[in-house]
C-alpha cells in the first residue's frame, strides 16, 4: 500500500529505453506538443496524442509495426511473470484494439474478452447520447476468471469498463494501460484495491519533453 501510495504522488520516471520510445512517439508525430500558454496554469500541459495505427478504418494514424514492437516489448516488461495470474485478458470494441493485439500476441489468442459500448438515449441531455459497457451473454460462461483489462489510455472509460468486469462476476485481475492521461481514475482504481500497470505516464512524458527542450517556442 505504501508504494502505492508513493506512486500516486510522483510521476513514473521514464527508463532509458521509455525516454527513446517517448522521443520516437514524438517524432513520428504520436505526440503533438504545442506552445505554451503563459496564462495558464499548467503551461507545460500542451500536448495532442494520436495512438492510432495505419490501419485505422477511418482516421490513420502513425503507430507503424516498428513502433508497436517498442510499444509491445514495455508491455512484455510489465507483464514479466504475470502471465499465470489472469485467464483471460478484456478490450473496450472499437474501430481498432492494437495494445490489446499486442497481449494477444505474447499470450493466449483464446482469451479474449470484449466490451461493447451500448449507446443510450439520455433522459437529462437534449438529444444528447449516453452509454453503457457490456459484455455479451455467451462470453460469462466461465465467471470465476480472472480477468486483465487493456487499453491504450488511462482514463474514465477504463474505470468504467473495470466496474463492468466486476458486475458481471468476474474477478478483475488488474488493469494494463499504456499512458495514464493524470485524471483521478488511476487512484479511483487503486483506492478500490485493484492492480492497476502503468507503462507511462503523460506527467513523465511531459517533464522529459520539458527538459529536453523539445516544446516549441
């Protein structure tokens, strides 16, 4: 609980290999940073992420196959002799799962679970659109697994799909995450007594960025 506690205060330090990775994320255009605003509070916060892969069905992006294997070996550090501990690993359905492929490559090819987002007429939004996650009914036949949930980004969506997880029965082994974005989820998540993995964190990205003298002027 301690180390947690020390991780929630600080920002994860990047290893030389995640300093490389950020660099590369940055030159390919990933990571767009913009110029400070002097007004702001948080001027160094300036920052556009695009983690799509070329082979997004309607917006490209620039994750090539010779990022994602740098991205996929971080992954293989973090699930360094985890790989016994989960059953099956979990993706939120979408237009591409790429950091979930990427489990799927090192692990299991049978064990995945998906989420599917259920858009829901909201009665409080003029015509607005809420939702909700689900897990298909023929994939709850084995409610003693233990799950691992992946996505590209730490953030509300990930809290909510992990909640979905838990409601259905299933034991929610941890949570895997490439960026965590700095929003309250990673310490809503850890507070509820759940693993959660951490590749990177935008904070270390940023003060890396920041002291390489990489923002524009």
């Amino acid at each position: 609980m301690a180390m947690d506690r020390a991780v929630e205060q600080r920002p994860l330090e990047l290893t030389p290999a995640q300093c490389a990775l950020a660099n590369t994320l940055l030159e390919i255009g990933a990571v767009q940073l913009e110029a400070p605003n002097v007004r702001s509070r948080h001027p160094q916060l300036g920052i556009t992420l695009n983690l799509r892969t070329p082979h997004h069905p309607t917006r490209p992006g620039p994750l090539a196959a010779d990022v994602m294997a740098l991205i996929q070996e971080e992954i293989r550090l973090a699930l360094f002799g985890r790989w016994g501990l989960f059953d099956r690993h979990a993706t939120i359905s979408g237009p591409e799962v790429p950091f979930t492929d990427l489990v799927e490559t090192i692990g299991r090819k049978d064990s995945r679970l998906t989420l599917r987002h259920v858009a829901l007429p909201s009665r409080f939004l003029s015509g607005g659109i809420i939702g909700e996650y689900r897990l298909a009914d023929e994939q709850l036949n084995r409610k003693a697994d233990r799950v691992l949930l992946v996505d590209d980004y730490m953030d509300g969506r990930i809290f909510d799909a992990a909640n979905v997880i838990i409601n259905t029965g299933l034991r929610l082994y941890a949570v895997l995450a490439f960026i965590d974005v700095g929003g309250p989820d990673l310490k809503r998540l850890r507070r509820d007594g759940h693993n959660v993995l951490i590749i990177m964190s935008l904070q270390s990205m940023l003060d890396y960025y920041h002291s390489e003298g990489k923002y524009p002027e």
